[in-house]
C-alpha cells in the first residue's frame, strides 16, 4: 500500500460564502402583486361626484362642497334681540375709586412714621442726588408733609426757619457790603 501524505489542510467544513452579486442572482423574485388602496383616488375631493342613476331626479349631479340653500337673515329679528340683550347688558357700573379721607393730624403722623421717606431723607442730607421714582416719592411726600404742616398752623414762622437754616455762605451773600465798604 501506498503511503498518503497528511495535509495541514482539512477539506471545507461548512458552506461557502458566495460574493454579493451572485447571492442576488440565485435570490428567489417576490411575486409582483398591485398594491391594496388605502383611500379613495387623489383628487378625489375635488372631482364632480358622479350620482348613482338610480337616485330621485332632484338630488341629480349634487356637488358635496355647496352646503345648504336656506337663506340666512343679515338683520337680527326681535325675538333674537330679545334672547341677545341680556346678555351684552353690564351687570355692575364702573366708577371712579374715590381715595379715602384720613384726618390731617393721622396723615401728618403716618408720613413722619414713613421708613422709606426716612431713608431718603438721610440719603439727601448726605449729599446723594435722588432720581427716578425715589425723587418723585421724595419731592410728593414732603410737598404734602409742607401742607400739612400750614393746614394745621403747625409751620415755624419764616423768620425763625431763614435765620436756623441758612449757611454763613448764603448770609455774606445776602449783605449789601458795597454800603459798609463804600459808605453809601
């Protein structure tokens, strides 16, 4: 007997993987059926709708888009007014808010008491400029507090508050020194 010679390689253990184009060609081919409709033809909707002859001579070659033939009135009847009126009356009357009078001496009071106008007033005697809206409250509450104080004969006199309140710079500008310089 002849001796055989061992391979390093064993014969194919599986199937051999064929190349993508003759895959396709060995493919079965579906058969090509027609598709199922889902709705109605395109267009449709716009088409003129074709009436079975069957039906009554009347409704003959009826288009679905025009709607109803009954005339609608433009004027509102009377009995439609009478229903509408109710309705579009206002149930309650608008008129002005009239602000609530407090005595002078209790505003007096609560103005003096006022926190916000306190600080401010602090912030203006420091030197700090207000604006904006803190100006405005500013200016409003002491125009008032002013008021006030001459409604209820409450103010000092002129001559008292000129002499507390000015400066020694407005004093030397309110004499006359060409009289004590010049002699006239």
């Amino acid at each position: 007997m002849t001796r055989k010679k061992k391979s390093r390689t064993s014969g194919q253990i599986g199937l051999r993987h064929k190349p993508a184009a003759e895959a396709r060609q060995e493919r079965d081919r579906p058969v090509e059926t027609k598709k199922k409709g889902a709705g109605l033809k395109s267009g449709s909707r716009n088409a003129a709708v074709q009436a079975d002859k069957t039906e009554s001579s009347g409704n003959k070659n009826k288009d679905p888009r025009i709607g109803s033939k009954k005339p609608i009135p433009l004027v509102v009847t009377v009995a439609e007014q009478k229903l509408v009126a109710p309705a579009t009356q206002p149930k309650a009357t608008l008129a002005k808010a009239k602000p609530v009078e407090i005595a002078p001496e209790v505003e007096l009071t609560q103005i003096e008491q006022d926190e916000h106008l306190a600080t401010l007033l602090e912030r203006t005697e420091q030197g700090e400029i207000l604006t904006g809206k803190d100006a405005k409250y500013f200016n409003a509450k002491t125009a008032r507090h002013a008021e006030l104080l001459t409604l209820l004969g409450l103010d000092l006199d002129e001559e008292e508050v000129e002499e507390d309140d000015l400066d020694p710079l407005s004093k030397l500008e309110q004499t006359d020194w060409r009289k004590d310089l010049l002699g006239e």
